[in-house]
C-alpha cells in the first residue's frame, strides 16, 4: 500500500538494449524508472540502481535523477566515517588518533543529534571501543546530511541555479 513501483531499465553498455528496454518498460503504469546494471567500466560510466555516494548523486541529478536508493550513509558509518562536506574527502575517519582529544562535534555547523550531544573524542573512543551505539550514532549524522545535502539540491532547482 502507498509503495512506488519502479521499472529497471537494463541493458547493459550496449545502448540498443538500453534503447529497447526503455521503449518497452515507458510503455507500463510505472510510478518512475531506475538505471540498473552497469554502464560501463569506469566510475564515471557506473550509474547502478542503489547509487548514493555523494559524487554519483552529484554527476546525476544534472541528468534528471531525482530518486536515490542506497545504503552509503549507513555504510560509511559501520566504517567510522562520518560525512562533513569541509573534509577534502567528503568524511572524517573516527578511527583517526588525531581525533581521541578533539572536544568538539564532529562537523562544527551541524544540528543533528549525534553532533548536538556527542564530542568527536567520544566517538572515537566509542568507535575505538567497538561500542554498539557508535554506528547507529554515526548512521544518525550521515543521514542528516545526505539529507541536507539534498534539500540545498531541491533548493537550487527550484531557483533555476
């Protein structure tokens, strides 16, 4: 009930069956359409139904997509990696020693939960610890700004930017 139905449009790197597939499924009463399988051998050419790192959502939402499904956020998290977008590479790495006496959040600007309560010391300790919560607290950020991240998309589209 009140689910979206999606049709996978496959085919491989061969552009005719991605051609054909697509023909045959716009035809169906679909909800919306996903890109599955690989497009190629490089990341550039790799669109996957479950695609969610920030990069993938950034080369394809200029192509009009506008769904994502993926477990990144969650992914990133059970490896200690909490996404920060001041970060040259996108997180930081509480498993970091650099990061045992830091006594602040772990992303200076951000509300969520985990940054609003809990000190980047903790949560290395925590990770260090192997603590059960650290992920989940983890998983609790990353959403957040994998959400941010989108509303700042939703906005800049809606002001033609």
């Amino acid at each position: 009930q009140n689910q979206a139905m999606y049709g996978v449009i496959h085919g491989g790197v061969d552009q005719d069956l991605r051609q054909k597939s697509c023909e045959f499924l716009t035809n169906l009463p679909f909800d919306g359409f996903a890109i599955g399988g690989s497009l190629g051998k490089d990341k550039e050419q790799m669109v996957t139904v479950g695609i969610g790192d920030v990069s993938s959502i950034m080369m394809s939402v200029p192509h009009g997509v506008d769904t994502f499904d993926s477990s990144y956020p969650s992914r990133l998290a059970r490896h200690g990696r909490l996404l920060s977008p001041s970060e040259p590479r996108g997180f930081v790495n509480m498993y970091k020693s650099e990061y045992s006496r830091v006594l602040k959040p772990p992303v200076e600007d951000c509300e969520c939960y985990t940054c609003l309560n809990y000190t980047t010391a903790f949560l290395f300790h925590m990770f260090k610890s192997r603590e059960g919560a650290a992920p989940y607290l983890a998983s609790v950020h990353n959403l957040h700004q994998m959400n941010r991240m989108m509303q700042n998309i939703r906005n800049r589209i809606s002001e033609n930017k």
